[in-house]
C-alpha cells in the first residue's frame, strides 16, 4: 500500500475536552441516531448537561464515550449497561494509572 493510499484511509477528529454539543451534533458526530443515544444517556454511557432532552448539552469527550460503547457492543456484545460498567471501570483505571505516573516521578 503507497503512502497515499494509506494516508486516504486515516480519518480522524481533534477534539478538545471543553465546549459542548447539542443531541443532534452528537448525533451526527458518532453517526446514530437520537434513540440510541438516549438509550446510552439511559444507561449512563453519557450524562448530559440539563433535564429537558430538547435542551440537553453533552461535553465534548461525550463523542470519544459513545463511539467506544458502540464498538463494545458491536465489538464484544456488550449490552448498553455493559458498557457504561467497562467505560467506567477503563476511566478508573487510567485515573489509576495517571497516579502512580505521578508519584513515579
């Protein structure tokens, strides 16, 4: 494969961790539609900022949240609460890890 062809096959988002998106860019930026997404918001995959769900706000890294959950579902066979227990228990453990890296040094 040429450098070219390869470079084509590379996609990819550079997301800051501040701002927030609305359901429908949320939506469009993970590809689903808004029943799932509820659904995820459901079983705490993502929490999002305010009660009404037409008014509702999600953080940035939101995006990075459910992209994994779907993969683990489709991936794994993960149901939705499934994967909000593993994306908690992997953010823990990076928490974890980011620790111990600073008392390493």
């Amino acid at each position: 494969m040429t450098t070219r062809e390869l470079m084509s096959l590379l996609t990819g988002e550079v997301l800051d961790d501040d701002g927030e998106l609305t359901l429908a860019e949320l939506c469009q930026a993970c590809r689903l539609p808004a029943e799932q997404v509820f659904e995820l918001v459901e079983h705490g995959v993502v929490e999002p900022v305010g009660r009404n769900p037409a008014r509702w706000r999600f953080h940035r890294v939101s995006i990075r949240r459910v992209r994994r959950a779907v993969s683990m579902e489709r991936d794994l066979g993960l149901n939705p609460a499934g994967a909000a227990l593993a994306l908690d228990l992997l953010d823990e453990l990076e928490d974890l890890r980011a620790r111990v890296r600073r008392l390493d040094d």
